[in-house]
C-alpha cells in the first residue's frame, strides 16, 4: 500500500508545476487498482494492471446499468455493442487470471509469493480438504478486485471533495500529518498516531458511502412500521440513509471527523453506522480498506492541496455505488 500509494505523487508534482487540472476520480482509480492487484497478483506489469482495470470497470459500468435499469434478462447471446464490449472485457479478465493461476502453479510451491492469489490456491476445504477449482479461483479473484478497488477509490474521492468543501478540516487534517510525519513517508508504525487522518475517512464514508444500499434476507417473519415482512424476503438498508438519519447523528449533514473519536464511537448506536454493511456477512475487506484509505490520505495530504475548478458542481448518482457522475476536476497544489 504503501509503495504503491506513491505512486501518484511524482505526476501530482509535474501538474501542480503546470497548474493543470487533474481528473481526480480517475487518479484514485488508478491507485487503489494498483493496490490491490499489486496484494492480489504481486508480479503485474503496470500495462497488465492498466488492461485489468480497464476491463473490470467496463464490466462494472454494465452491472450498474443492468441493476438500476429495467429488471430485464441481460441476453448476451444478442450482437448489441453493449454486450459484444461487456463480453469482450469479461474474457480478458477471465483469460489473465486464468494466465496467472497457470504460471503460479508453474513454480515450486516454495517459490509463490505472498500474496491473496497463493493464499487462496493453498486453501483446502476443512471438511474435504479439497482446493479451489480454478473456477473459483477466478471468480474470488474478480470478487475481491471489484470489492477492493471501486469502493476505496470512490471513498477517497470523496474525501477530496470534502476536504476542499471544508476547509477547516483539511487545516487540522495537515497538521496532524506534518506533526507526525513531518515531510516523510508514513510507515506502519505512523497509523496509531494518524487518528485524525482516519476519521476523517471515516466521516467521508458516513456522509458520502460509496456502497449506498445493500440487501439482506428475513430469516423470520417479522413487522417494520406500516409493512409486514415475510420470512425470506430481500430487505433493501441503506447506509446512505441511515448515515444522515437525525436520531442518530447531530447536524448530520455537516461533515464532521470528530464524530468519530473514541468516545464518540462507544456512545453511538452499533448499527447507526455500517458502511461495510452489519452482521456475519459483514464486508470481508473492510479493514484492509481503511489501512489503505489512511495510508493513501496521510502520502498524498501532506504534500498537495486540491482545490475544486472554478465553478464545478458535483452531480450525484447512484449506479450501484455512489459516484459524482459528471467526475471531479480539481487544481493541484504542492503544500
């Protein structure tokens, strides 16, 4: 994380020089793609991550689409442009992972890294002691980029946004950082004294969850105010909503980090925030997630100030995950 967390601020120096617009939604995909593939995969070129990513979030575009449209059967077998583009990017992605999992298993066990890809093709089965197929190789790989990928770089993104839109925060924000790390890169050791630079994150995706709505099934019958629900039935929550509901949070559209303190976390009822979603099916992913977020904060603020353009106004949507549909150009500045 961290290495691959500086990865953006060699080009952030080049276009602050320029004083060039940078599309941030897009930089903050491209870190947190290498990321995670770089934890997944460890061996990917840069080109090879660039066409990965490239081609998960084509699938990712027609996903959303298919689950906020029409509850129509998808018919891929028809020649739409859609189809032949979503088709055309599934199979690069099944091909690569398909690619990887052959050369891995090319080499002595002894000589795998240690990565989430080694991990998962060591597995067996507590019951049978059977491994993975390589089905499900493939498919818990393409699960866990997804997962891993889209959700933190739309959380950063928004945390741009909100540090720019309040500009108080991000004044405490950088003297935690320059206290602390003073011009260096954080280590593992920084994170316990970064607490600031995580609830900052942690405010960003109570206001601004990048997984808006998520559902769950009735294991029994049971009666919410004015419905009654069947067992087995697929209940919608909704963290977006819960997060800015105002018998939980005080002021609860003002973006505030301070929330999110000790005390206030001990106080707080537990299901008032869950932007991992709640219970056993909770998001296996969530504190790798917030390492990364702190991490890729804590490199990046301390040695730029974004600014919004003059003029821009955020359009919000939601298409399976939150996200500012018309992107978010902003003016870089070294600090």
């Amino acid at each position: 994380m961290i290495h691959e967390g500086a990865r953006p601020v060699e080009r952030w120096q080049e276009l602050a020089s320029k004083g060039a617009e940078a599309e941030i939604s897009e930089e903050m995909t491209l870190a947190s793609a290498h990321i995670i593939l770089g934890a997944m995969f460890s061996s990917e070129t840069i080109e090879s991550i660039h066409r990965m990513k490239d081609a998960v979030e084509t699938m990712l575009s027609f996903f959303n689409e298919k689950m906020t449209g029409p509850p129509l059967p998808a018919l891929l077998w028809l020649p739409a442009r859609k189809n032949r583009k979503y088709l055309a990017a599934r199979d690069l992605v099944h091909r690569s992972i398909r690619a990887l999992i052959a050369k891995r298993r090319a080499k002595d066990e002894a000589e795998w890294p240690d990565d989430l890809l080694s991990r998962l093709m060591k597995a067996r089965d507590e019951e049978t002691g059977q491994a993975m197929s390589e089905s499900l190789l493939r498919d818990e790989s393409i699960t866990t980029y997804i997962a891993g990928h889209e959700t933190t770089a739309r959380t950063m993104t928004f945390a741009w946004y909100a540090l720019a839109t309040n500009p108080e925060v991000a004044e405490r924000l950088h003297e935690e950082l320059d206290r602390v790390l003073a011009g260096r890169t954080p280590t593992a050791e920084d994170i316990a004294q970064l607490p600031y630079t995580l609830q900052v994150i942690k405010e960003t995706m109570r206001l601004y969850p990048a997984v808006p709505f998520y559902a769950r099934d009735a294991i029994a019958a049971d009666k919410l105010p004015g419905f009654d629900v069947p067992a087995g039935a697929a209940v919608m929550l909704s963290p977006y909503y819960t997060h800015r509901h105002a018998e939980f949070w005080d002021n609860p559209e003002v973006f505030d980090p301070d929330r999110f303190t000790r005390e206030g976390d001990a106080e707080r009822h537990r299901f008032a925030y869950h932007p991992f979603a709640a219970g056993p099916r909770v998001c296996i992913g969530n504190n790798f997630a917030l390492l990364e977020s702190q991490l890729l904060l804590a490199i990046l603020a301390q040695r730029f100030t974004l600014r919004l353009c003059a003029g821009f106004e955020p359009r919000w949507e939601h298409q399976g995950s939150l996200t500012i549909a018309n992107g978010l150009p902003m003016l870089i500045t070294r600090r």
